[in-house]
C-alpha cells in the first residue's frame, strides 16, 4: 500500500497518497492507513477526510479513530465535523478535546447540537469547563468566542529576571504565546512585552520598560470582524481582551484573527455566487439544491423585469429582427462589467478600505471607467455592426447602448453594495441579484430604445 512513497520524509498531501489510504481502507489495513497518515501534519489529514466522500470518510475512522488528536478535530472543516465527532468513541473524543485550548473547544461546540456540546463540557476538567462555558456564554461571532481563556500575566512592576522565573517554573502555560501581558492590581492590562524583547533584556530590566508600541485591548463583546480588521490593519501577534470593567479576560492570537478573515472572505465569495455562505464541497447534492435554489428563484423573478422591457419593444423587434441576435452582447458585456465593479467593491468594504470617506471619489473613479470602457467597446462593436450589417446607424446604437450600459454596470457595482451597507445589510449577499438586474435592464432598454429612435 506504500510502494508509491519512495521518499519517507514525503510528508505532502497528494492524489497518490489520497488513492492509497482508501485502497488500505478498502482492505481494512489499519497498519497501512497508519503508516500512510501518521507522517502527515494535522491540517493534511483534515482535508483528506474532506476531500474523500461519505461512506469512505466513515470507513477510514472505523479503522483509525483512535488516532484522531485535538490538532486533527479544530482544524476539520465546520461542514463534517459533527459527523466525524459522532463516529469517534467516546474515549477518544474525551482526550482530543482535553488536549486543546479552550478557544478551539469554544469553535467545536458552536456547531455541534446541545447533547454533543454536553458531552464534550462533562470530558473537560471543572477549570475548562468553566472557560469554556464563560466563553460559550458571549454573543455569537464576537471576540468573546475567539478568544483563549489562558493567558500569561505578570504584575507591571516585575523585572524581566522574576518574569523568566515565573515562566519556568509554570505548570500551565499555553501550548504558543507571544507575549507575557503587563496588568494593574486590578487586573487590567496596561502593556504587554514580547518574548523576543524579555529574553534579550538584562535579568534587572523592568518589563514595564520594553514593552510594546502596538499595545491595544479589545472588549470581549466587540465583533469578531472587528477583530480581524485591528489584528491586520495594525500588524498584530497577539492582543488581550477585556470584560466591561476592562479586566483581562483572554487573548486573542493571530491565528484565530486570520482564520475570521478567510472565513469572511470566503463567505463573501460564496455570497457573491448566490449558493450560501456554508456551501462546501462536502455538501451532498440535496444540500446543495437547498442553498442555490432560493437564489435561481429570486432570479427569475428579477430576469422578468428584463423581459417585460423587451416586450415593450416586440414591434422594434419584428421590425429589425437582428436586433434579437444583438441583444444579448450588450447586455452581457455590462453584466461581466458590473461584477468586476462589483467584485472590487465588495472586497473594499470587507476591509475598510471604502468608507463614507472615500465613497465619492470611488464612485466618480468607477464612473470614469465605465465611459472609458464604453467608449473603447463603442468604437469597437460600432464598426463591427457597421461592417457586417453594412448599416451605420446600427452600428451607432450598438456602439450608444455599449456606453450607456458600460457607465450604468460601473456605477451599479460600487452604489448598490454602498447603499446596501448604508441601510445594514450584507453587501455581498444581494449585490449580485441587483447589479446583473440593472445591467441587463438598462443594457436592453438603452439598446431597443435606441433603436425605435433612430432606426425606425
């Protein structure tokens, strides 16, 4: 079964590897799967029981259950995580979760069902299970729920000496830290140094006195996309967090800002395609209809708008019937225009970098552009219908509905997710509908419109 792997420090995740465990799971070699998987770091084997369907992903952990670690269960796609949960014993499921902090015990509980979550709080130990429960006890999606509750703190009046002695002598830090957290008498962090800066500083240098510039906190409440953004926008490792009475209640490490932010960006491409912002390639194919399907239908209802414009113009239509052969070219060239805008938008507002601020200044930007594509599209599509249909005009309204189209696509893309924003609603879960609704709108009735004018 390992043949294939002629290299044994190979620790990548491929197709052969992929054919091999299910060929060893197919003959219910559990030595084999052993020695194909235990080499592999624990985001690999994650992805290989996502990638693998159903029935073989049920088959290899009842041959390799036991080795399922805590590394493997946080890192486990939130899409098969309850299923793979309920095929693990119970033994093994007790020691995955004890081996994790309590911010990656909080992520695998918000998506299981209350019995799950009670029988993973009974296997923590009375100190974790309090954690777990004080965080689990925030809002959703706030930084309460990232955050971990263990922490390293020092009194703001040690010297690097006593800290570097504390830390030795700890039986319970964190498994990773990067900063010893400075706090008050009240329990309020007021500085934090990094490790880096205590082990190059003299045993007699106050903590106080190396600490770092980019020190902030964040309140336990604030939401979790907020997060993202300070730990990004201000080059975070690690940042604590406060209750109400600005008390240290946690920290928030990088890695957990940055997995917010691939979820955010995720959701919003997901968004964006109208299937949902949980579609996974997991998903069975019922699923999948669930989340595309509400969509298509708002689709059809916005698509009829286009066709109650183009009846307007069945006698135009009769009249000139190439104009039905044209029609679909300008409106698909603003729908294609549209999204760029609308993708560059969406993406913008995501981080911060448009604002009420700058909005002015990206719309006329956008609006710039659409002539400028217009005008390039115009002359281009113009003497096309000029050439081939050997009738100017028709090259003319070809080459007028491009720019019309081109300006209102750009316009579209950066006004409707702003407006959407305004009023508190997701830019990038509606913006699509709207936008390739306006385009293809405008686009056929500046088309047809043109048309009734100056053809007929």
């Amino acid at each position: 079964m390992t043949e294939h792997l002629a290299d044994p420090e190979d620790e990548e995740l491929d197709q052969d590897r992929i054919d091999a465990v299910l060929r060893a799971v197919g003959a219910s070699d559990s030595a084999a799967v052993g020695a194909l998987l235990d080499p592999l770091h624990a985001a690999d084997i994650a992805d290989l029981l996502e990638q693998i369907g159903g029935a073989d992903r049920r088959a290899l952990l009842a041959l390799w259950s036991h080795e399922i670690d805590g590394d493997i269960l946080s890192e486990i796609s939130d899409a098969i995580r309850e299923e793979v949960i309920e095929a693990l014993p119970r033994a093994v499921l007790i020691d995955a979760v004890r081996d994790l902090e309590s911010d990656d015990v909080v992520d695998i509980l918000e998506d299981l069902d209350l019995p799950q979550q009670g029988m993973i709080l009974d296997a923590l130990e009375s100190a974790d299970r309090v954690a777990v429960e004080q965080a689990m006890a925030y809002p959703e999606y706030s930084a309460g729920r990232l955050m971990q509750r263990e922490t390293v703190v020092a009194p703001n009046h040690w010297t690097v000496g006593e800290t570097i002695d504390f830390l030795r002598k700890s039986d319970h830090l964190p498994d990773q830290f990067y900063h010893v957290i400075l706090v008050d008498p009240r329990m309020q962090p007021v500085g934090y140094a990094t490790l880096g800066r205590i082990l190059s500083s003299g045993r007699d240098v106050l903590l106080r006195a190396i600490v770092e510039d980019s020190f902030r906190t964040i309140e336990a409440t604030d939401a979790e996309a907020d997060v993202a953004y300070i730990f990004n926008q201000y080059h975070l490792i690690s940042c604590p967090v406060v209750d109400a009475g600005g008390r240290l209640v946690g920290v928030i490490t990088i890695d957990d800002a940055m997995n917010v932010l691939d979820e955010e960006h995720g959701e919003d491409v997901l968004r964006l395609a109208g299937v949902g912002d949980e579609a996974s390639v997991s998903d069975n194919a019922f699923e999948t209809m669930k989340q595309r399907l509400p969509w298509l239908v708002v689709n059809l209802f916005t698509a009829s708008l286009s066709a109650v414009v183009i009846n307007l113009f069945e006698a135009t239509i009769s009249t000139i019937v190439v104009l039905a052969a044209l029609m679909p070219i300008v409106a698909s060239t603003g729908g294609i225009a549209g999204t760029q805008s609308l993708a560059v938008s969406v993406r913008a507002l995501a981080t911060r970098d448009l604002t009420e601020a700058n909005a002015r200044r990206v719309v006329l930007r956008e609006l710039g552009a659409g002539v400028l594509n217009g005008l390039a599209l115009a002359v281009i599509l113009g003497l096309a219908g000029w050439g081939i249909f050997g009738d100017w005009k028709l090259g003319l309204v070809l080459g007028m509905a491009m720019i019309v189209n081109q300006i209102v696509a750009a316009l579209g893309g950066v006004v409707v997710p702003l407006t959407l924003e305004r009023f508190g609603l997701d830019p990038a879960l509606a913006s699509g509908t709207f936008v390739t609704t306006l385009t293809d709108v405008m686009g056929f009735f500046a088309f047809l419109g043109l048309a009734t004018v100056l053809l007929i």
